[in-house]
C-alpha cells in the first residue's frame, strides 16, 4: 500500500526550516546536500554545494515531512509549485502503475529510474498542475 508524504521546496532556507520542524516534532532527520549527488546534467554547480538536496523528518510511523531546497539550475519556486506530494511504495510495479496513471495528460519532470540513492524514483506534474514524486526504496542487504 502506499503511503503520502508533504514535500515543501524552498529557496535556500530548507535547513533552517526543517531545524525549526525538528525542535517541534522531534526526532531525527536524514539530510542530504547538494553537493552529496554526483555531478551531471540538470545538477547544480559547486555554489550550490550547501543547499538541502532532501530531507526527511519522520513525524508518526506513518508520515514523514519531507523537503529541499530548489534546484538552482530549474528557477526559484513560486507560489503553487512550493509543495509536492511524495508517494512512497511497496514495489517497483505500485511505482510504475501510480507513476504511468498520474503523468497521464502531464508532464514528466524526472523518468522514473533506478537512482545513485538506492531507491527507484521518478518526479511528474499531473495534467491538473501538481507535482509529484513516486519512489520506491530497494530493501537494504
């Protein structure tokens, strides 16, 4: 079954504001930095390095506030494109069907792909205008 997470973007304050969320919910959080990903096309240059390329807050066993920071290669975001929704699945065919049925009338952002982060993962926004990411994490060995 899948489950829903809230992802809010921002523009170069996501650590502050995930430290914030942090002392109000507690617990703690994975972070990763752009500077982290390997280089290549549509990545950010080392200016960039310091800005939050994901961050994970769990919130119940359940739910998990998730974020970053805009990628400086695709613009600031505006309002309407600050929060996306982030579904997580329990297989890479729950990820294709979800992933082939919301981008249908859409637009795919990022394929869905295997990932240097070790999850199967693809961005879209839907034909209604709202952004999404599907992704499917491998078990760990």
């Amino acid at each position: 079954m899948a489950t829903v997470h809230p992802y809010l973007v921002f523009n170069g304050n996501c650590e502050e504001a995930f430290t914030l969320y942090k002392s109000v919910f507690g617990g703690e959080w994975m972070m990763m930095k752009f500077k982290d990903a390997p280089t290549g096309p549509g990545m950010p240059d080392s200016s960039a390095g310091n800005l939050v390329m994901h961050v994970s807050l769990p919130i119940s066993k359940e739910t998990s506030l998730m974020g970053s920071d805009a990628n400086p290669t695709m613009g600031a975001v505006t309002m309407g494109q600050h929060l996306s929704i982030s579904v997580g699945t329990d297989s890479k065919e729950e990820a294709d069907k979800i992933f082939n049925g919301l981008s249908a009338g859409g637009k795919i952002t990022m394929p869905i792909q295997d990932t240097f982060w070790g999850a199967y993962f693809g961005m879209l926004e839907d034909k209604f205008g709202f952004i999404w990411m599907v992704n499917y994490d491998y078990p760990k060995k």
